[in-house]
C-alpha cells in the first residue's frame, strides 16, 4: 500500500511539473516593419536572447514563435537595422518597428567558405542580389553582371544559348580557358547557363587576390561565388515570374544595293584589266539580304517557385522554362530547369541539407558562317527564280568568292544540340561546442551533351549542293564531383575577435567525347538517322578525353581589434595531375590583407562628416589549371599519309604533334590591392575607390614554330610570358527619400585598365595571332613585350594613291590608283628605306577596353517603379575584318559605295573596290575601327498593384512592367555591334569582327505573382 501511495504521488508531481511547464510557454506572434517607410521586412530574425531558437519573419514580416516563460526576451535583428530586445512578460503580440543603422555597412557579403560582414573584409569583394539580377531580360545571369560592378568587363553574343565572355580586371591568362571560377552552393563550374537567374539570391565577385587565393589553383581568373535561394520558415509561398517579347536586330548595316553593286563590281574588274562584268541599268534595290534571313525573334520565359518550411526544416523548389528565337531563321533555343532545396535541423547541433538542379536545353542552331555570308551575298541574285527555284551567283558571273545563296544555306542546314546537366550539393553543418563548426560537403556535375548533323542529298544552285549525303554525331560528357571539410573556429574576447579556417578538398574531373559519322544516310524524319543506316566504308568513329584530379589543404585566420584594426591572411596548397611532370604537381597560394576602420577611432566620435571610413590593403598569389592536360607529354600521330614503303612492303609511319617544353610550371598570378571605402550624409552616399597591380607570371602561350618542322600543330605551348593588368576602380551610390512617397537611388561604377607583356620568352621575336577572317595567312594581332596582349599589328594608313604619279615616287611601285598608301617606317637600319615591307608593321590598334563604366538608377513613387541602367566602354578598338574579308566580288556596304575611291581626287580615306587586292588586304590601320560604345543597358518600367486589390484577388502581391534592354546604342563602329567576343575565347584573338552574332535589342512585358 505504502509502495503504491509514493507511486501516485510521484506521478501527481510529474504532472503538476509537466502542466507548470506547459503553462509557462507562451505563443508569441507579430510583425517587423521598418521605420524607414513603414514596409514589412521579410527574412528579419526573431530569436530567444542566449539560445540558438529563432523564426525569420515570412513574407509578409509575420512571425509566429514559442518562448519557455514569461522572463524570455526576444531580439530581433536584421541586416542594416538597429537591433531590438524586449522581454516577453505576458504579451502574446509583439509588433515591432526596426529602425535602420546609419552607422552599419548594410551587407553581409560571401567570401570563400564563409561569410563577412562589409566592414570586416579587407579584399575587394562586388555584391549583386539576385533581385538585381532577374528583373532583366538577361537569358544567362551573367549578362546581368553587366554595367553594375566596376572592373567587369563583360562581351555578349547574340546567339540563343551561348553564354557571355567576362574578364574580372583584365586578362588573367591568354591559353586555355580565360573564364573565372564559379561556385554554385559549393560546387565549381567554368560556365553557369544552366542555371536560371530567378533562383538566384546572390552574386558574390572576388576581384583582388587576397579574396580569390583561397581557391587557389582555379582562381587565376577571378571568382564568382553565387548563392541560390533557400527556403524560409512560414506559410508557404507561391511566386510566379513570367514575361513575353520580342529580339530585334540594332543598328543594321546598310549594304550597297544591286544597282550600286553592280557599278563597283565593274570598277573592280575594270582595276583588274578585264571588261564589264554587269550592267548596273539592269538592276535596282535587289535583294536585301539582311532583311531576308534576320527576323524579329520571339522570347518567352517563365518560372514557378514555392518555398516555405517549419521550425525544424525549410525547402524551396522551382521550374523554369525559357523559350528564345535566335534572329537567324530557324535558330531557336529552349531550355528547362528543376531545382529543390532542403535544410533540416536534426538537432540543435547539427543542421543538413541538399541542392540539387537539373538543366535540359535543346536548340536548332544557326548555319555556320551564315553572317559571314549576308554581308557578302551579292545582291544582284534574287532569293528565287519565277520558277521557284533558288537564284544562283553563277548565272551572274560573279566567281567563287560569294558564290552562295543564303537562303539555301538556311534551307539546307540540319543541325540540332541537346544539353543536359544534373548537379548537386549535400552537407552536413556540427557545432562541435560554442565557436567551433564542422562542415562536410559532397558536390558534383554530371553532364551528357550531343550535337547532331545531317546534310542531306540535294541541288539547289550551281555550287551549293551534295550529292553524298552525311551524318555526325558529337557526344561530349562530363563527369565531376568535389570533397570538402571545413572546420571553423569563431571566438569574441574583449576588444579582439578572431575567426580561423582550416580546410579540405578533394576533386575530379574528368571529360570524354566521341565523334561518329557515316555516309549516305537516308532521311524522312528525324527518328531515322541512324549512322548504321549508311554505307558501312563511309563510318568513322574517334574519341578524346581528359583527366583532372586535384588535392587541397586550406587555412585563413581573420583577426578584429576593437572594430578597428583588421587582418587576414590565407594560405592554400594545391596539387594537380595536370602539373605532375618534373615534380611540379604542387602550388602554394599565400595572401595577407589588412584593414583600418578610421570611422571607429576615438578621435572621430566627434566629427559629423563620415558615417563610416576604412582604408585597405591586400596581396595575394593564385593560380591557373585551366589549361589542357600534360603539356609537357610528347604525343605521336599515325595515319596513312605518314605511310611509307621499305622493301616493297607498306609500313605505317609516325610523327610527333608538338614540340614540347621538357617541364611545364604553374602559371601564376600575383595581384596588389590598395582600397577606400567611406559613407557619408548618414550614409546616403557611399564611396569606393581601389587601385590595383595583377600580374600573370609564367603565362602559358602557344607560340608558331616553322611548319617545316614537321609537327601537327605547328606551335609550342609552355610557360612563355609575364603580363600586367593595372587599373583603378570607383563606385559611387546615392539613396534618399523624397518626402513619403518617392525614393531614388543613383549608382556609377568605372574602371581604367592597362594590359601591357613584360616579358616574352622568344625574345625580340613576337607571338603572331588573329587569322580569323583575314585572307591569304595574313595575321592580324601580336603580343610583344611592352604592347597589350593581342594587339592589333599591321600597316599604317597614310591616305589613297590618286594616279599613276603619285605611285612613281613613293615606296609602293607596284600599286594602282585606289590603293592604301602605307606610311614608310622603318628599313633593316631602322630608318625609312623607300619600300614597304613587314619592318613597316606598327601596332595599330588595342582591343582590351581601357575604360568600362556604368550608370545604375532606381525611382520608386507610390506603387510606380523605374529603373534605367546605362553602360558603356572607351578606349578600345574593333578589327573590322569583314571589309577586307575578300576572294572575289563580294559585296559592299553602302557607307563603302558613298565613300570609295572611284577616281582621282574622289576620296583620300577609302580605297577603290580593289579593297581585296593588290597589298591592300594586309591588316592595317584603315580596318581598325573605335570599339567604344555608350547604351541605354535596361530600362524597366512597373506597377505594383495596391495591397486591397490583392486582398480581393486573394493574393500576396501582384506586379506588372514593360522592360526594353539594348533599345539605343550609340558608336562609331561600321558593323553591326562592337561588342566582339574574343574568338576561342582567346585573348591573343580578341576584337576581330568576322562572322560575329550581334546583339539585339530586347522588348518584352512581364508579370510578378505572389501567393
């Protein structure tokens, strides 16, 4: 009986204890607004003082948490804003107004394998929110880079799917891949099409060396870190973004019409010795070839997210679709994406989560040359007979050098490609004990592409048709996963605060593409081509591959005194299997950065002029592997022309590709960085200055061998330069309200940049390149100590000879009236010798931008929103190879025919229609045109609908807006954009305008759905 009493009694008390519990805990709810303009803060924290259980407020500022009693105090907190603690007592409803922190640097940015708040980083470091990012009509998010950091220099193409060119202070390398690094949540790409704009949260850019060393072995070219969107605790939350419109070419290049064709296309002959070839009275306007094949192009693109999540997990997930019409016909390009999220709080130490996107796109793409081709077409030839039939350059007598109908080309090009790439993160976060964190993550890629080619059996003029038909298929794939732990120490004693890194990574990338094609393959539909449906003698299968493998041991200590003093140094080693020849498998990337916070100095408590003043300085090494495999492995070629006869017997033959360097080095890049960062005005302006040195060590360039050597390719590849990127950068932003309801921001960004070769390992002798689109093995650029990488060489331009005269008593004896008239500059002495030779040749023209800039403006009144953006270069030069780009009676352009030398005293500046002739071909001084441009970049317009009318529709929010990207532009240069991307993305082949996409301008209405 006694037994049983102590046992009711024990169970009376667990209950009574269990209900005193139960009563103490109290459900708080409530909303966090700002004090600035009364908007609720969406993400703000609300968490229980002196333990680790918080809610961030929803969408909407709401918040919903439970507090273990009465006594329980609550802060919240948001970035920029003022910090509030009030204690619980018996209240059930907190609403609270959160005012903004003049005082503050108003970011927290992400640096390598972490996080800083502004004022602790000692780098240069460029934050864009993905806000900023998606509102644009940008297909890639890296467009949308454009204009908006300063020394970002980005290049465009107006191709449906082909991602941008982006140099980060200059050209980091000149061989192999001149990309930076990007990591997404983790894992690390060369390229970031795959991923849609709308699901990212931010766009991170480590511009100096002391912030990219941390990677090391890939950063040589600069970092972008990118943080997609998670989930929020809350309701969940339904957002839907959409728009439609329209491409249209700009600024159109007029050509010369048929009658106007005709007339030059005489005079050449004329020049040549030869009579007539076309009577100009025969023909008028003709045929515009531009207008015939380039159309405006349709552009779609929509995505669906939900996120949300509970006290203990939280998810996002999203579909994107994207539908772009290229403006060649035929060319489209369309692409979806998948992408889910997930973090959970197993316990209240340990946190896990996941990423995982997928990416599929499929495209028709554009004949090859195809722009090539409308500038040369001869307008004279009509698209079609009266019959129907394609209307052929030979029945005109226009010889081979534009012997094409362009619309054949179009009709006759099958050519599709498909892309697919499943990436993925997973980590696990443990807080080991206060301060310390354990971080383990397991990233990777898988990517399958394939690109299918079919010309079919067909004749449709008298040189464009096949009478055998053929099929290829290209299948690259990709195969990549990355290894990372991190253990992270955190720890506030006193004035001084001290966050330490150590790190682990492991990665392997490996690559493999096959090539198979046969003959005559029949065609009916596109689920019949089959390469073993042709003629088995015809088949031919090859493959390549490659082979990366990386190890890596990380650490960086970051130290604060007093939010004053500021230090950082890192020190990261790689080693790679592409550098394992001669012991050089292993590289050392050490950095060191140092701060002072003015603004925090005692003696400053009383001046009313800075918000906030810091200096910086920062120094650091990185370094580059993006480059082929083994260089300094000797391969052989086989094959049947190397075949030889001994004996009377056929004996296969052999011979080396290259020459090779009997060591390859790490090429390395050192970088110097000196900034200034101040706000004023309680923090309405804000100021940033840098100035920096970057410089390439050991550059590995190819360099032309003689071709009497032997080998393949013709070049050496090694460690053959030292270059300089110098520069100075600025930002400057104003934000202010205007009474209640209107509010502005005005950004301006700029960058001076000088590219100059300090040293070549060939000596006097120059690194030749830039053959695209020039005639006859002609080269257009050349690297030289104390020249710009690539610079473009050739003649100097001293005027057109008038007669006959005039060519007598100058250097050019075999010339004809119309011809360039080339400046004598130099003999084998080094003084003019009364000739023209290649001692003649000067630098003519720099294809690196000196000057970048960018205007970003924001103004929002009531439920109006404007934003206009404007963006522009300076200081740069194009290579228009198009007007030289010549093999017979190709076509002009009107600003040519207006021009042209047809006549003594006609024109002193253009030459006759001989433009292709003679020596006039040669790269020179008349072909290089001014690069620079101003834009009107983006201008967006937009309504957001007031909060009763999305009570009625039962929604969170709904907004509406017209949005023009590229709608004026203005320059100088005589093509269709000067905005060139480097072919092969090679810096030595940057600038040279031949057979580019051009850009277009973008027209389109959207809409922004909350639910």
């Amino acid at each position: 009986m006694m037994k049983t009493t102590v046992r009711l009694l024990y169970m009376l008390v667990f209950l009574a204890a269990g209900t005193f519990s139960y009563a103490q805990e109290i459900n708080v709810t409530g909303k966090v607004t700002s004090g600035t303009d009364n908007s609720v803060l969406p993400g703000a924290s609300v968490l229980i003082k002196g333990t680790t259980t918080g809610v961030p407020t929803d969408a909407e500022g709401n918040y919903a948490i439970k507090v273990p009693s009465p006594q329980s105090v609550l802060v919240f907190s948001m970035i920029g804003m003022t910090a509030q603690e009030i204690a619980v007592g018996t209240q059930t409803v907190i609403n609270v107004v959160l005012q903004e922190d003049a005082k503050a640097l108003n970011e927290v940015v992400i640096v390598g394998y972490g996080s800083q708040n502004k004022l602790d980083v000692t780098g240069s470091i460029a934050q864009i929110k993905g806000a900023e990012i998606s509102k644009q009509p940008s297909m890639n998010a890296v467009s949308g880079l454009q204009g908006k950091v300063a020394g970002v220099q980005i290049n465009n193409s107006g191709k449906p799917g082909e991602a941008p060119q982006i140099r980060i202070r200059g050209v980091g390398t000149a061989y192999g891949s001149a990309n930076p690094l990007y990591v997404v949540d983790g894992v690390w790409f060369d390229d970031i099409s795959f991923l849609n704009s709308g699901d990212i949260e931010s766009m991170n850019i480590l511009k100096d060396a002391s912030s990219q060393s941390i990677y090391g072995v890939r950063a040589a070219n600069g970092v972008v870190l990118i943080t997609t969107k998670k989930g929020k605790s809350g309701k969940a939350v339904v957002d839907y973004n959409g728009f439609v419109g329209y491409q249209k070419v700009t600024n159109q290049i007029k050509m010369a019409n048929a009658n106007e064709y005709a007339t030059m296309v005489n005079e050449l002959s004329n020049i040549n010795g030869k009579p007539n070839v076309l009577d100009p009275a025969q023909f008028g306007e003709g045929t515009d070839w531009y207008h015939q094949i380039l159309r405006n192009a349709l552009l779609t693109n929509h995505q669906l997210s939900i996120s949300g999540g509970g006290e203990k997990s939280t998810y996002s997930f999203s579909l994107g679709y994207l539908n772009q019409d290229g403006i060649v016909e035929k060319n489209n390009f369309k692409r979806y994406t998948a992408r889910m999220q997930n973090d959970f709080q197993v316990l209240k130490s340990l946190k896990v989560g996941y990423t995982a996107t997928g990416s599929f796109s499929k495209s028709k793409d554009e004949a090859g040359g195809i722009f090539r081709q409308l500038y040369a077409a001869g307008p004279v030839v009509p698209v079609y007979y009266a019959d129907g039939t394609y209307g052929d350059p030979t029945d005109y007598n226009l010889g081979d050098g534009n012997n094409f109908n362009p619309q054949v080309t179009i009709d006759f090009f099958n050519q599709n490609t498909k892309k697919t790439l499943l990436t993925g993160n997973v980590y696990a976060e443990l807080s080991l004990f206060k301060g310390l964190t354990f971080k383990t993550s397991l990233g990777g890629r898988y990517g399958q592409d394939e690109t299918r080619s079919y010309v079919p059996q067909y004749t449709a003029t008298f040189k464009q048709r096949n009478t055998t038909s053929f099929l290829e298929f290209v299948r690259p794939q990709t195969r990549y996963w990355i290894f990372e732990n991190t253990l992270t120490y955190t720890k506030d004693f006193g004035q001084h605060s001290i966050t330490a890194l150590l790190g682990q990574s492991a990665q392997r990338d490996q690559s493999y593409k096959v090539t198979a094609n046969a003959l005559n393959v029949p065609f009916s539909s596109e689920g019949d081509l089959y390469l073993a449906l042709g003629s088995a003698a015809g088949r031919n299968v090859t493959d390549e591959g490659d082979l990366g493998t990386y190890a890596s041991y990380f650490g960086r200590v970051n130290y604060s005194f007093g939010d004053r003093y500021l230090l950082n140094a890192s020190l990261r080693a790689d080693g790679s299997s592409k550098f394992y020849q001669g012991g050089n498998a292993w590289g050392y990337f050490p950095s060191v950065g140092a701060g002072w916070v003015i603004s925090n100095e005692a003696f400053m408590k009383g001046q009313s002029t800075f918000d906030n003043l810091k200096i910086r300085g920062s120094w650091g090494k990185i370094g580059n592997a993006s480059v082929p495999s083994n260089l300094s492995t000797l391969t052989v070629a086989t094959g049947g022309n190397l075949a030889a006869i001994f004996g009377g017997q056929l004996n296969t033959g052999a011979s080396i590709n290259t020459i090779i360097p009997p060591t390859t080095f790490w090429e390395r890049g050192v970088g110097t960085d000196f900034g200034v960062e101040a706000s004023f005005l309680k923090s309405r302006l804000s100021v940033e200055l840098d100035y920096y040195i970057k410089k390439t060590e050991r550059a590995i360039f190819d360099i032309p061998v003689l071709t009497s050597i032997g080998t393949a390719s013709g070049r050496i590849v090694g460690n053959q330069a030292n270059f300089e990127n110098k520069g100075f950068e600025f930002a400057l932003n104003w934000r202010d309200d205007i009474g209640k309801d209107l509010s502005y921001s005005i950004g301006f960004n700029g960058g001076i940049n000088d590219n100059t070769v300090l040293s070549v390992s060939s000596g006097a002798n120059p690194i030749y390149d830039g053959g695209v689109g020039l005639t006859s093995g002609a080269l257009a650029t050349r690297t030289r100590v104390g020249d710009p990488i690539g610079s473009f060489y050739g003649y100097v331009v001293d005027g057109i000879f008038q007669n006959e005269e005039e060519i007598k008593n100058s250097a050019q004896p075999n010339a004809k009236p119309g011809d360039f008239k080339y400046r004598d500059i130099s003999g084998t002495n080094g003084t003019p010798d009364g000739a023209i030779s290649g001692l003649d040749r000067q630098v003519i023209g720099n294809p690196n931008p000196k000057f970048s800039y960018g205007i970003n403006t924001s103004w929002n009144y009531k439920n109006i929103d404007l934003m206009l953006d404007f963006q522009g270069v300076a200081k740069v030069d194009i290579y228009n190879a198009n007007m030289g780009w010549r093999y017979g009676n190709e076509n002009f352009t009107k600003d040519f025919y207006d021009n042209r030398w047809h006549g003594e005293g006609t024109s002193n500046t253009y030459p006759s229609a001989n433009i292709g002739g003679g020596q006039n071909y040669l790269p020179n001084s008349f072909f290089v045109q001014s690069g620079s441009y101003f834009r009107v970049r983006n201008a967006q317009l937009g309504y957001t609908f007031p909060q009763a009318v999305n009570d009625k529709l039962k929604i969170r929010k709904l907004r509406l807006y017209a949005n023009a990207q590229n709608p004026l532009n203005f320059f100088k240069y005589k093509g269709l954009s000067p905005e060139v991307r480097a072919n092969e993305n090679k810096p030595t082949q940057a600038g040279i305008d031949a057979n580019v996409y051009p850009l277009s301008a973008t027209y389109n209405f959207g809409i922004n759905v909350t639910f």
